[in-house]
DNA sequence: ATTCTTTTTGAGATGATTTATCAATTTCAA
DNA sequence: TTGAAATTGATAAATCATCTCAAAAAGAAT
C-alpha cells in the first residue's frame, strides 16, 4: 500500500542525465555551456535520427533564430561526447541519437525507406574476433542490413 | 600428364565476364555501349574501391578525353548493373569493386585511414536471421569496423 | 556587480562534391 | 548509309558542410 516513491525522478529534467554528459564534455574541454547548446540537445534527444538541416528548420519557429552552422557545430560536437553518431546515408548526413543504448544498427527498406534498429550481441563478439584477429582495437562500428521490408516484398 | 588445358581462360579478354554483365545490363535499358564504358569498366575492375575524382585523374591521359561528369555517371551506371557498390566513406563517395565477391565488409583505421577488407560467413548468417525476424527480406548489407590499427595504437 | 579574456554565435562567403544542362557526337538498328 | 535515340564533355548549377569574422555571450577574477 501506499504510492510508489518516483517523486524525485517524475520532477527531474528531461535529459538530465545527457546535460549531464555534455557538461562534463564542455569541461573537459575549455567549452562552454550556452543557450543553444542546451536547446539543441533538448530537441536532438526526442528524435532517433535527424539531418542537421531538419533540426535546424524544426527549431527555426523557436525563440533565437539558431543559425544553421551552429546546429552542424553543435551536432558535431555531440558525437566528440558520444551523444550522437553520424552517419552517411542518401545524400545528407543523419546524426543519430545513441545516448541509449551502446551501438546502433540499421535494417532499412529500399521501397519504402523505413527504418528498424536492432541489437545482437552475438553479432558483436564476432566483430569483436575479427579485429583482433587482424590487429585492429574497435572503437565503433556500422551495420545497416539492405532489404524490402514485408509490405514493399508484393 | 600434358599439359593443364586452361587455354581458352587464358586468352580471354580481360574482364570478360563483367563486361558482359555490362553488357546485359545495357541491353535491358535500352543503353549504348561506347567506348567510355568500356575503358572506365575497364579501369575501375583494376581497384578494389576508387573515388570518381581519382578514376578521372587516372585515365586523364588516355585517347578520348573523359569528363569527370561521365566517370560520375558511369559509376552510377556500374551500381546499378551490380558491379559497383557506392559507400560514403569521409567527404567523397567511395566505389568499391564488388564484381568478384558476394559482400565487402571493412576494418577502417581512424589513425592512418588503411582499409582491411574482410568476409565473415557467421556474421552473414546472424544477418540473414536478424533480418526474418523483422520480415525484411535482404538484398545487400554494409559492415564497417572503425579503431586503430596495431600500428597506431602507439 | 563589473571587468576582462576566451569562446560562441550568426550570416554569409567559401569550399568540396555531385548532378543537371545542352549542343555536338556517337551508337546501332533499319 | 541513314536517322532516331542515347551519350558525351564542358560548364553551370545544386547540394551539403565548413570557414570567416565581427558582435555577443559565458564565466572567472576582481
């Protein structure tokens, strides 16, 4: 009986723990903590994946109108922090939210261009034994698996 | 005894098979095949992956001037016949050579830029079941593996 | 709070890469 | 050989991302 006690994590900030990532990040590095960064994260992190060009129009309508090489600044930096990772598909750059989860695989639909994320571990650890077998210390990986998707198999 | 009788394979033209897969390919499009294809099918089958500016560079001094517009043009051309695979590596796009094996993964070096390249059957398989779970049906995958080489892990 | 140094921002210029345009040329089937 | 259709090459244009630099903001030290 009785309610359960998330008060303190219900009346937290959202991203909180990613401000977090990034503070310390500017610290590190002699940079500084500004408006834009903080609004910028704040609409990266709601998103799976967006081009800069994207996030720059959906923040257009805010308050400051942020100019479009502070959001490729901004973007770019996130990924030094490991918040965001880039990624080279069609013709513009997706800058992808990894704050979540450690990597980020793709299964994407050349009909229809949807996206689904997956994760498998065993898939890792062989990764893992190729590097070393060729002397090589991972630091990140891409797997994007090409296909049609049920609906665009017809 | 006697002699191995490989010479019909021998004197074969070089390239003749995918030349031929050029040639289906055009045929199926109503394309021409010129002498352009020829020569820079001909040229890029040499590389295992070429930027469109290097392929340029490279045949600048041949017989018929090529233009940078017709290389691009053509190496979209070998994608879409099967024999080239674009991949957006860094600033430019990269074609990788994909006539003679069936997928091209990739150990990229972050400190030198060398590229092992590598195949994996297990991975493929975990792919492969990756994929049906989803209901995508796969036609083509990329994996690539970015760290240090043993060189400059120092 | 004020000052001062350093970093950041925004707007547009610039750079790099790729595609589009179009007249002249080439291919290839009739 | 002829002629319709496709291709080529040179360059213009488009696209995407970074660079430049004066003005503004951040943050530490007064």
């Amino acid at each position: 009986m009785g309610y359960p006690i998330r008060l303190t994590l219900i009346t937290m900030p959202k991203h909180a723990r990613e401000m977090g990532v990034l503070k310390e990040h500017l610290g590190k590095h002699q940079l500084k903590f500004t408006r834009q960064r903080e609004l910028i994260l704040d609409a990266f992190l709601k998103q799976e994946h967006i081009t800069a060009e994207d996030l720059y129009h959906q923040l257009a309508r805010k308050d400051p109108h942020l100019g479009l090489a502070t959001i490729y600044r901004t973007l770019n930096l996130f990924c030094e922090a490991g918040l965001a990772q880039a990624r080279h598909f069609g013709t513009q750059t997706q800058y992808d939210n990894v704050s979540h989860k450690g990597h980020h695989d793709h299964l994407i639909c050349t009909g229809c261009g949807k996206i689904v994320e997956f994760e498998n571990c065993d898939i890792e650890r062989l990764q893992e034994e190729v590097a070393t077998r060729n002397g090589f210390t991972i630091q990140t990986h891409r797997l994007e698996l090409y296909g049609l998707c049920s609906s665009c198999r017809h």
